[in-house]
C-alpha cells in the first residue's frame, strides 16, 4: 500500500482525486469519492462494530472492501484506516482510461461518460465483484486536480449533511446528487 492512501478517510479521500485504479484489464482515473469514518460516523458500515460483511474495514488499509447491495449492485471502498480502525473512502467515480473496450463490453449500451459514473458502474467496469474483497489494488497516485469540490454524501440515510463526498469539479463523470429517498413507514 503507498503511504499517500493511509490514514484518515477524510484526509485521504481528496487525496485519491486523480489516482489510477486498474482491475480487469481496465484503468480509471478517479473522479468522485466518499469518505467514511467507521465507528464516529452512522453511515459507516463500520459503525456498530465489526461483522462477517465489513471485516476487511478493519484492516489493514490498502484492502478493497467490496459489498452488494439492493440485491443487485457491488460497490467497491478503498480501506485507509490503521489496522482495527475501521475507515475507507467509496470509490464513487472515474473516467476510464485504459481498457476501454473491456469496459463497454462490461457496460454495453453505456457512454464513455457514464461507463463508471455512480459506484455500481465503477465496480462493473472495473469486473469488480466480490472476489476482490480484502485484495490489494493497484493503484496508482494521479496529478492531483486543480479544483475539488465538496458536499453531502449521496443516499445515506444517517449523517448524510456531513460534506465528505468529494469530486473534482466540472467533470463530466461526477454522478448525480441524489439525498436518500425516505422510506415509507410501515401501516401508512
């Protein structure tokens, strides 16, 4: 694991912005990620500690932590935090860069902006599943972008105003905000 990848989420999720992830056969330049900081943070799967689904958050960094969701979809985080403190920052989104060709194959129908625009698209055009959970990516640092924004991350339910979503601005391959939808509640 290089060194710039360790250490608090919040530090580190910026500094991914611009980095090479390759896996596949593809590479993608990344453009949009989330910062999660485990036990402190209620959107953190690492919140209420460590369970058969989110062991590899809690070390050592440099893994991949990999988890489906909706029954359908895998994302991928990168984990930062010092062994048996769980932190990791979700790979949001990127611009392929090498490899395209696998990833149209693994996204047919798809733009060039939209092959890894949202985590779930990453993950497939990457042919991330999750049989690279607790691996060791490669990953490369990039030039670090001249202009970072920052806001709220994406469909959490809990500390979803804390602004640890960080994108580089202007970029075409940012995904949509879109807030958590509220849930209807049950015998209304």
């Amino acid at each position: 694991m290089l060194a710039w990848a360790e250490g608090d989420p919040l530090e580190v999720a910026p500094r991914l912005l611009g980095a090479v992830l390759t896996h596949g056969g593809v590479s993608l330049r990344l453009t949009e990620v989330e910062a999660y900081a485990g036990p402190g943070d209620p959107g953190s799967h690492a919140f209420r500690g460590p369970t058969p689904r989110n062991a590899v958050m809690f070390g050592p960094p440099g893994r991949l932590y990999v988890y489906f969701v909706y029954g359908m979809h895998h994302c991928v985080n990168l984990v930062t935090g010092p062994e048996g403190e769980p932190g990791a920052v979700l790979l949001r989104a990127g611009e392929v860069v090498d490899g395209i060709d696998a990833a149209r194959v693994r996204r047919p129908g798809s733009s060039d902006r939209d092959l890894a625009r949202g985590p779930a698209r990453l993950c497939q055009a990457l042919g991330i599943d999750l049989s690279a959970n607790g691996a060791a990516p490669t990953l490369v640092a990039g030039e670090s972008p001249a202009d970072i924004s920052t806001g709220p991350r994406v469909g959490l339910r809990h500390a979803a105003d804390r602004p640890w979503r960080f994108w580089i601005t202007g970029d075409p391959t940012v995904s949509v905000y879109r807030p958590a939808a509220p849930r209807p509640r049950a015998g209304r």
